[in-house]
C-alpha cells in the first residue's frame, strides 16, 4: 500500500503525538491537548474532584487521575467504558446523565468539569459543528448544575456560527474564558478549546444574589 493510501485511511498514523502516546501508555493521541492546557493555565490539582465527560478510550482520564492523585475522584461517562484500573465511569448517553448522579458518584461538588465528546463526524463542516454543539450545551449545562464555585470548565468545540451566542452564555457563569488551540489539534480541524473559570455559582443562586443586591 502507498504511503498516501495509508495516511489516508488513518490521518494520525506516524504522527508524532500518536507515538509518543504509545510511548507513555496513553490510550489516544488527544491527551496531548489536554496536557497543554494544564501546562499552560494550571487546570488541575491534588486532591481535586472532575468530571470527564466523552472519556472513552480514557486519555483525558487517565491524565486526570495523576494530577489529582490518590485523594482525588474522578467520574466518566461515555457511550462506551475504557478499561482502566482507576476512575468510575458510566456508559451511557450525556443526555442520560444526572447532575445528581456525577455528584454523587464524586462524592461532592465538582472542582473540574472537562468535555471532550464530539459526534461521529460527517465531513459536512455545518452539520458536523450543529451536532457537537448540541454536545457542548450539554457539557455547560452539566457544568452549571455540578460545579462548586472557583470551579472550572474545558470544553472541545468545532468552531461555526454557534460559537459567539454560546461564549456568550459560558460568560454568564464564568469570571474569565479563554479560546486554546493546542499544537495536537490538526491543521485543517476546525477544533479548538474553551477554558472557563472562576465559575460563579448556580445560575439560579447568581441571578438570586443579583436581584438580591438591587433590592
Ligand atoms: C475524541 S473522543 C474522546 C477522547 C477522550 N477524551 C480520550 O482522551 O480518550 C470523543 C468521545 O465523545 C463521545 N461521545 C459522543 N457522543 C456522546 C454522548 N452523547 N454521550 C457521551 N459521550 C459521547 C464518543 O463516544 C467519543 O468516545
């Protein structure tokens, strides 16, 4: 088979962020995304509670679960389970999943909420951006029902014409957002991150404080 064939089939084969997780054990390349932003802006700490929303097949976990260590808890939940040791995951639907539930399996609130879900794609850019946005309203929705206050929010988004009015509403919770584009995501995507933090509290708990202070 012609090398051209092969990148084809498998856009990632040979790339240099798919060996190296090999080399380090990570079960996708997509870590590399993930260890920029912390790298970067400092995301996780011990002892930490997160939320791993489209973990499988566990790279964003498995990272996860290192920097918080042994005194901190982690929930996923995918269509699919990964196979790690460590970590409680829930197979099942986004949209199946309770705030209720996440907390409870965490023992707590939130310190953490990251989202790396994205729909099978289609290769039409616009429906491909429509789908995952229907995923990245979800992960926010998720993220205002389970986050404690200070807490933050990462999320995946493919960009398109729903990004603005979405920014616009993570500003509504969050004290500061940030737009990454990690060395890992691929020239031609159209991927890029968002990193909320200094969340505010429940949006019912900031609107009552608000009519509170006019009052
Ligand atoms: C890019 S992969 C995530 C890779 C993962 N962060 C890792 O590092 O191993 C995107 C994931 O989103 C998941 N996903 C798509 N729709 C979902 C849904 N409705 N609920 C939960 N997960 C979903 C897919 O099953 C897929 O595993």
């Amino acid at each position: 088979m012609s090398r051209q064939k092969r990148s084809k089939k498998n856009p990632y084969k040979g790339d240099r962020f798919t060996s190296k997780a090999k080399d380090e054990g990570y079960m996708a390349r997509s870590v590399y995304k993930l260890t920029e932003i912390d790298r970067r802006f400092r995301v996780f700490k011990q002892g930490q509670r997160v939320i791993d929303l489209g973990c499988y097949p566990g790279s964003w976990s498995q990272y996860v679960l290192q920097r918080v260590g042994g005194r901190g808890r982690l929930v996923g939940v995918d269509l699919s389970k990964p196979a790690l040791p460590k970590g409680h995951f829930l197979a099942q639907s986004v949209f199946d999943v309770t705030a209720e539930e996440l907390i409870e399996a965490l023992g707590g609130e939130a310190d953490v909420l990251v989202s790396d879900m994205a729909p099978k794609t289609s290769g039409v850019p616009h429906s491909d951006h429509v789908r995952q946005m229907e995923l990245v309203r979800k992960a926010l929705e998720l993220a205002n029902e389970t986050l404690k206050p200070g807490g933050a929010f990462v999320v995946k988004i493919f960009d398109g014409e729903e990004v603005p009015a979405f920014q616009k509403l993570v500003k509504e919770t969050f004290g500061k957002t940030r737009r990454i584009r990690p060395e890992a995501v691929r020239q031609v995507s159209r991927e890029f991150f968002l990193l909320a933090t200094e969340f505010k509290g429940r949006p019912e708990a900031v609107q009552g404080e608000e009519e509170g202070a006019e009052g």
